[in-house]
C-alpha cells in the first residue's frame, strides 16, 4: 500500500505519547500532523524514570544514541528511613536491567527527552507539527474527521488521536468532562544544579524516602549536571492540578519538618519548587470512538508511584503505530485494537500507582524499630519482582495487535 492510500492522522498534543506516536507513524510511511496548543515546543522541566519497557520502544525508533547523551543510566533504587536515613537497597537496575529485560533504566529530564523525540519527528517530516493549535472542537463522519482550532481554522483528517494530556479537550470531546477525585496528596517537584549538593546525593540512584503520610524521591538528571526532587505528602488545603504553580522553598521546607538531614538539603537547594494537586481518576473502560482515540494521561492518568506514566505514553504511542500498520485495510479496527490490547496493562499500572501511595506513606514507618521491619517486609525480593517484573519485562514489539 503506498502513502497516498495510507489513512492521514492528526494527532492532538506534542507531549511524550504523541511525540512517540508521531515518530512511529512517520516511520511506517503514515501522513501525520501534530497540533500543539503551546506556542513554542518545549517540555516543563521535571525527571522521569524510564524502566526497559521504554526504552525498548525509544531504542528501536533509532533515538539510542541522542537518548544517552543526555540520560543517567540507573545503578539501581534505594529505600530511605525518612527519619534516620537508614537505607535499604530495593533492586539492582545497572547491568542487571540490561541482561534481564535488554534494555537500561534510566533517569532522564523530562525537556531533554522532548527535545530528541521532537528533533527526530522534524527531522523526518519538517512540517509535521503545528503550535499554537489548541483545539476547541472534534466532529467526525463516515468521511473522516474534522478539528477546528481556537484561531478558527480547521484541520481534517482520517483519524484523530488525543494525546492532549490529562485536562484533554479530545477526551472531552467524545466522553464529556471527567470527575477526577482529590488524592489527599500534593507534590513538590523542582530540578536542582548538582554542583549544589554534595557528591552522595548525586549518585547515580533512584532514592526513594519513605515516612508516615509522606515519601521524597530524587535522581540525577541529564549526565548527572542536574538532580530531580519531588516531595509528596497527604495535604488537603491544595487541589489544584497544574504543573505550573510555584511554591516557596519555605513552604516545602515546613512540610517536610522533622526529616533528615539530606532531605533538608535537597529542599533548601532548591531554586522554585512547585507544587501541584494529585488527583485519582478510574481507569476509562472505552477511549476510542470510531475515527478518533485516546493515549497516555488522556485516557490512563496515574499517580507517579510507579514512576510508569511516561513509560505508559510512549508504549501507547508505539503500540497504536504497530496496529495501524497491521490492519492497514482497516483503519478503525486498528484504533479498537490498540484501546483492547492496552487497557488492562494501563488499568493496572494506574491502580499498582494507587496501591504504592498507601505503601510509602504508612503510619508504620512512624518510628525506626517499627519501619525496620515493614521496610523489610514490604520491599522483600519477593514483594519487588511482583510489583516490577510485569513492567519492566513487556515487549512492544510481541504484543499481539
């Protein structure tokens, strides 16, 4: 089948998952059209972690060598006794990841991974993305589908797909507006120069601390130049769900008063931390209407405790490639395809997310003699492989479509 009797496909969103998506269309031949709402292309800066089953996906799009320039490859994670800073190792992820899953972990600036998805779309269809195209209106008929812009221009094509993140105006389009439910938890999230820190809050580690009604991650960022740090804690005099609004040093200072030391630092080497509303949404039991679907936060927004929600994107985005590829002669049955193979695996990670919450802030992890022994119990070989191995061990390229 040549180009021209492709299906053409505009995607709604230039995060990760529609970045992803665009890249592994354009790879297959497909005619594709990116409407970005931002008026320039850029990520907000913030960590990810990307376990081997994303990078499975990024790898084998050819983004191996820009990817590691700029990633930290993961030694492994590391639990941390929110009072003493006593420490327990929760698994090895630096040539282990490799020899079991075939893939690295890595840390990687969110903005850093935006850029080498964004320069490899570009590079291979210059005009395949369009800014300050905000989306207001989706219609679709037997004969394709139809996008009108806030300035008033419309865009059509034979498919749509909202990658448009968790506030999507495509999910609102066909679904109507969603009920997310506060968490009772807010974050902190901020990026710290690492030559603020001193050398062992530096190290390539993903540190997870963990404390009653409270946990603290952080990890080195962009070839170890930068450190991530997100504080979340339970809270409710704070729901708004933006990843833009600031905080104050103080204020993330006085929320985690009583922690050790090294927290203490990572906080007050902070330059402007900000803080957002988690919000809990039940996975979507349908995201696909005919011509038009769903991926990443619009149809599966998790909480981050799986550290998965970029991981989720980019499979979403790989998978709904191969499937359009597999039934070429039938373009709307390739969009049900992809919704059926990743619901339950997306369902899963949002409620495993959920789940993880309730772990890291237990009332156990109050004292040291008491945490010693949850700590142990909760993060086992056993309890880690079941909670992990699923993740980690997923295949993009062998998943039936």
């Amino acid at each position: 089948m040549n180009q021209a009797s492709l299906p053409t496909i505009l995607i709604a969103g230039a995060g990760l998952g529609g970045l992803t998506a665009a890249l592994a269309l354009l790879r297959r031949g497909y005619r594709v059209r990116v409407l970005e709402q931002a008026p320039q292309l850029r990520e907000l800066g913030a960590g990810i972690q990307l376990s081997a089953n994303a990078n499975r996906a990024l790898f084998n799009l050819g983004l191996e060598k820009p990817l590691m320039e700029v990633a930290c490859p993961a030694a492994g994670k590391r639990i941390r006794l929110w009072s003493t800073g006593q420490t327990w190792p929760l698994f090895d992820l630096g040539s282990e990841s490799v020899q079991r899953y075939g893939y690295p972990y890595l840390t990687v600036y969110r903005a850093d991974l935006h850029r080498v998805l964004a320069e490899a779309v570009l590079a291979t269809a210059p005009d395949a993305i369009r800014i300050n195209a905000r989306v207001e209106g989706v219609e679709q008929d037997a004969g394709g589908v139809r996008v009108t812009l806030a300035d008033g221009s419309v865009e059509t094509a034979d498919l749509l797909v909202g990658a448009d993140g968790v506030h999507s105006r495509v999910r609102a389009a066909l679904f109507g507006d969603d009920k997310p439910v506060f968490s009772g938890a807010l974050a902190w999230r901020g990026v710290i120069p690492a030559e603020r820190l001193p050398a062992h809050l530096c190290e390539p580690y993903g540190v997870n601390w963990v404390g009653p009604g409270a946990h603290v991650i952080h990890y080195p960022l962009r070839r170890g130049k930068l450190v991530n740090f997100v504080g979340i804690l339970e809270r409710d005099d704070w729901q708004i769900e933006s990843w833009t609004q600031q905080g104050s040093v103080d204020e993330c200072a006085r929320d985690f008063a009583g922690w050790h030391e090294d927290v203490q630092t990572l906080i007050r080497s902070l330059e402007t931390p900000f803080k957002w509303a988690l919000m809990v949404r039940e996975p979507m039991t349908q995201w696909t209407r005919a011509r038009v679907t769903l991926l990443g936060d619009a149809c599966h927004p998790t909480l981050p405790m799986l550290a998965s929600g970029a991981a989720m994107a980019i499979e979403d985005g790989y998978i709904l490639a191969r499937s359009l590829d597999a039934h070429r002669d039938d373009p709307l049955l390739a969009l049900q395809r992809y919704e059926d193979v990743r619901k339950e695996r997306t369902a899963r990670v949002v409620r495993g997310s959920a789940e993880n919450a309730k772990r890291f802030h237990n009332p156990e992890l109050a004292h040291a003699a008491g945490a010693a022994a949850y700590v142990e119990r909760e993060w086992s070989e056993d309890r880690v492989r079941a909670r992990y191995e699923w993740l980690f061990t997923y295949d993009v390229d062998r998943v039936e479509v």
